[in-house]
C-alpha cells in the first residue's frame, strides 16, 4: 500500500455528534435553570453574568468534544469547560 492508499482516518459518525451536541445543550440549559433559580432578590442582588460554560456530558468520549470544538460547534474555554457557539 503506497502513501496515497492510506486510508484517512474518519471522524465520530454524524448521529453521535448530533446526539453529544444535544445533551450539551440540554445539560447547558439545566444548569442555567439551576443557577438562575438560586439567584436572590434582595436590593444587594445583581443577578451575575450567567452560565457560560460546562463540563460536558460525560456519556460521550472527550474525542467527541473536540471534534465538535473543531467543527465550530462548541468553543473549549479551559479545564475542561466548553461554551456553545452563537447559532449553534
């Protein structure tokens, strides 16, 4: 086999990026509900930023993460975290 005959080695198939990007999103939008429950209504209280980022589900391979950081889909921010993309 010559080097032009190699095969190339494919990426995580569609459906499994498909399905990791949606739990992403789903635990994205708990944790949200969750701070954003947790939040006080005192005069002192500004309400914070928000969740940004999460430590993805961990159902799914890191390989699958970094695919779909790759892709655009998602941004890794550090340590773990991933933040999902405007329009995503």
């Amino acid at each position: 086999m010559s080097e032009s005959e190699t095969p190339v080695p494919a990426g995580p198939p569609g459906d499994v990026l498909k399905h990791a990007l949606k739990a992403f999103k789903k635990r994205l939008k708990l944790t949200r509900l969750d701070a954003d429950s947790k939040l006080g209504y005192g005069p002192m209280s500004r309400g914070g930023g928000g969740v940004v980022g999460i430590t993805p589900p961990d159902q799914f391979p890191a390989a699958i993460w970094e695919e779909l950081a790759r892709t655009g889909k998602l941004k890794h921010i550090g340590h773990g975290l991933y933040e999902l993309m405007p329009g995503c």
